[in-house]
C-alpha cells in the first residue's frame, strides 16, 4: 500500500501508486483478462483519469485500482457482444495454468476479480472491498461463489 504524506499533491501521490502498484496491477489485470493489451489500456486509461482528478481523490491507490477493473470487464462485455470472423488467442500468464485460467476467464466478473486478487495479489478482504468498491460482504459472496465454481470446472486436483 502506498505510503504517502499528506503535504503531498494529488499528482505525487498518484505518481507514488503508479511506481509501487502499478505493474501489480498490470499483472493482475492480465490474470483477471487473459489480454496483455486490454490490461495496458485499462491501467492507462484509469491513471489518465485519475490524473484529471488527482486533488480531489481520497484514495487514490482503491480507485485506480477499481476503475481498472471497471474498465478491462466493460471491454470484455463489448467484446463479448462483438462478433468475430476469427476467434482472438488470448494471452495465458507462463506462470498460470491453463486449465486454471480457461477456468478462470468461466467465471462471472466479480467472481473473478474477487478470486484473482485474493489468490494473485495476496489481498485480504477489507483490501479487495476497498480496491473493487463492494462491501466486505459482497467480497466474500463472490469469492466463495467463485472458489465453488473452479471446484466445479477443475475437480478434484490432489491426485
């Protein structure tokens, strides 16, 4: 988490979560998107617009994250909706299964978000409620719906 004074600008406080978080995020994002390009876009984008409103955000480090995720699920539903004449390979992480992450991209959004910054990110919770926006309650719900889920799509793996 970003340590930061608050004799620091809006700007340096953001430039401080982009050099300690922001290639967390990337990685997160890819996990979570199974595209390299959509999650530079979706960091891009998110530390464009915090930057517009570097002054007035209270916690900037839970709303780039937030809207990051916001962003690559709003572009996967669009492309989702789009047609394509041929399928695009996606983009699996060397260090991530493959059957784990085919299983992954199956889950339901929030699932998902919740599952990969739990397990990915090593967040508590409280840290991923205050990363997403959700309630602590809403955290858990999708992290055991989640959680069930993979149980479902990968079986039982301690063979």
């Amino acid at each position: 988490m970003a340590i930061v004074t608050t004799a620091a600008t809006g700007a340096e406080q953001l430039e401080a979560v982009f050099r300690e978080d922001g290639d967390r995020l990337w990685r997160a994002l890819v996990t979570f998107s199974g595209d390299p390009d959509l999650a530079s876009d979706a960091v891009a984008e998110a530390f464009a617009q915090a930057l517009r409103r570097a002054d007035v955000l209270r916690d900037p480090q839970a709303w780039v994250w937030r809207v990051s995720f916001r962003l690559a699920a709003g572009e996967l539903k669009r492309r989702s909706t789009t047609v394509r004449a041929v399928p695009e390979a996606g983009y699996v992480d060397p260090e991530l299964d493959a059957e784990l992450h085919e299983a992954l991209t199956q889950l339901p959004t929030q699932q998902r978000a919740c599952v990969v910054l739990f397990y990915y990110l090593d967040a508590p919770i409280a840290e991923i409620a205050r990363r997403t926006g959700m309630s602590n309650l809403s955290v858990r719900v999708n992290l055991s719906r989640g959680r069930a889920r993979l149980r479902q799509l990968l079986g039982d793996r301690d063979d």
